[in-house]
C-alpha cells in the first residue's frame, strides 16, 4: 500500500513517527511519502514524470479534500497565468 501525505514541515517528525509505528505493526507491505505542499507544488509544475503527478492522476483522498482542492486550484491558476504570458 502506497500512501502520500501532503503537510506542513513542522508536523513531518510526528507523522513519520506514526507512519513507522504502523508500518511496523502491518503485515501488508507500507511504502509511504511525506511532502510539504510547495513540494506537491512543485511536483504538477514539473515538465518530467514525478510522484506529485501520480498522486494527482492515482488518488483517494481520506481527509483533507477540500485542502487538496485549494492546492490544485492555485497549480492550475499559476500554469494557466503561465500560458498566458507565454502567448502574449
């Protein structure tokens, strides 16, 4: 099981924390990934293949949607913006 979280910095060590706890305690296999939203950010406006676009195209929100909604919302403003002025 795949499993991306999408946080603020200052909570990374105590998600991690609990993430290994768990994984731990699983007998199913745990790959997970912990980034900041300027990372995810960054990930969609990336011109190459990442995670960030596979969570994107692969994802099941279990709490946080409406965040998430913001998060793709200003990506898309930003690369719509950026289009924009490319063409002008």
């Amino acid at each position: 099981m795949d499993i991306a979280i999408i946080n603020n910095k200052e909570q990374t060590k105590d998600i991690q924390i609990a993430l290994e706890t768990i994984k731990r305690r699983e007998t199913q296999e745990i790959d997970y990934h912990i980034i900041t939203v300027e990372e995810f950010q960054e990930m969609l406006n990336a011109d190459y293949e990442n995670l960030g676009k596979e969570i994107y195209r692969n994802n099941i929100i279990y709490y946080g949607y409406q965040n998430y909604l913001e998060i793709l919302k200003c990506v898309f403003k930003q690369n719509y913006l950026f289009k924009e002025q490319k063409t002008s």
